[in-house]
C-alpha cells in the first residue's frame, strides 16, 4: 500500500506497521463508495477484495479481541479467528477470540465459531442470560436486560486481559459503541465501486449526534482507500 497522509510517500508500507498502534477499541469496516458495507450478496466479501482482506487480517492480528454482533454471527459465515504463519509469529501467539454481543442468545451453537475455534469464542450477553449458554463457551455478562457495554468491555479488558479490541460490525453493534462513546477509532476501507444495490446496507444506524472525525493516515492500495479516523468526543 501507499500512504497519502501523513505525507505521500513512494514507498511500500507494511499493514501491520501502519497499524500497530492499537487503540482501546477500533471499529474496522469496509464499504463502497456510495456508503453500503453489504455487496449485491448481502455480504462484504466483494467490497474491497485482496486488499482489504490483507488490512482485515492484519487488524485482527493486532487485535486482544474481536466484538461482532450476533446478527452477523447468525449469518454462519463467520467462521472462527485463524492466522496465517507469518502473522501469527509476529502476534507472538494463538489468534485472539471472537466476542459475540447477543441479548437474546439467538444463536446457533453448533457453528464453527463456537465448536472449532482454537482459541474459545466469547459470548458477551446479560445477566439473565447468561445461563442459557451452553457449558464450556466463556461468558462475558454484563446488564440485566440490555447488555452493557461499558462493562462488558472493561471485563474484557481488566478481568480477561484483552487490552486491545476490534469491533467488526455489522452495524448495528458499531453504532451503540459509537453512541456510547466507546470508540476510539474507525478504520475505514473504501472499495473502488458504486453499488446502487437493493441489497445496500448503511455503514451505522441513528447517533445521538454529530460525531467529529479527524482523519489521522491515509493509504492506497489497489484502488481501496484505507482511511484512520480518530473519533472525538
């Protein structure tokens, strides 16, 4: 890839450099040019193509854990978190879990995600629910009604060591994060495409208010513009 900010440069960046500087909590999407984060699929798989899987990969392997929504957990497309050799030697150790936010545990547990991961699949859920995941799947339970996000995230962080988090979407989850001013940056991947599709889902839902942005690095790579916004209160 090439960086355009801060300062164009000529030379080869590597993802994982011009993304070590983790955050508490990135939010990591990618959507077309004309704002939908879903394909004429319904899926993301052919927004932003080899380029923006190299940046999705690299992001998890930077990542402490990985937050997704149970929608997307629902679709059975997700599969559990692996590395590639050369990143998981820079990672220095196994992939890091993924964490499904879901109130009501509408979920199939007989998916990979939760049978076949090498490191174990969280479930972030409430209090009430909590027992209703099946034994042997980590629980995070936070809220009596509504998960609580704010101290799910900190058990995540103090009580189970994952300093640094990626939430993948879908959009619902990144928009609560954003309305509880959890997020401390959106990486955002532009794919090179209008879709103009039915199937066109909006990046985020309703926010409280205007969220100021402030773009911190830009960089190209095959036509995918990858951009860093800093979120500010």
């Amino acid at each position: 890839m090439r960086r355009l900010l801060p300062g164009p440069t000529a030379e080869d960046i590597d993802p994982y450099e011009a993304y070590g500087d983790a955050p508490a909590l990135r939010l990591g999407m990618v959507m077309s040019a004309d704002g939908s984060v879903t394909d004429a699929e319904g899926w993301t798989d052919g927004l932003g193509g080899a380029a923006d899987f190299r940046v999705f990969r690299t992001l998890r392997a930077l990542a402490g854990a990985i937050l997704v929504g149970a929608a997307t957990a629902r679709t059975g497309r997700l599969g559990p978190a692996r590395l590639r050799p050369d990143l998981r030697a820079r990672r220095g150790g196994p992939p890091a879990p993924i964490a499904v936010v879901s109130r009501s545990l509408d979920l199939d547990w007989r998916l990979p995600l939760f049978t076949e991961a090498e490191t174990p699949t969280i479930v972030v859920t409430t209090e009430r629910a909590r027992d209703a995941v099946p034994s042997g799947i980590p629980v995070v339970a936070a809220g009596d009604d509504d998960v609580d996000l704010p101290e799910a995230l900190r058990v995540l962080r103090e009580d189970l060591g994952h300093e640094h988090l990626l939430c993948e979407g879908g959009p619902a989850l990144a928009t609560a994060l954003i309305r509880a001013s959890l997020v401390d940056e959106l990486c955002l991947n532009i794919a090179p495409a209008l879709l103009g599709s039915p199937r066109h889902t909006r990046l985020l839902g309703v926010l409280d208010a205007e969220v100021p942005v402030e773009p911190v690095a830009v960089h190209l790579d095959e036509g995918v513009l990858f951009v860093r916004y800093r979120l500010r209160a």
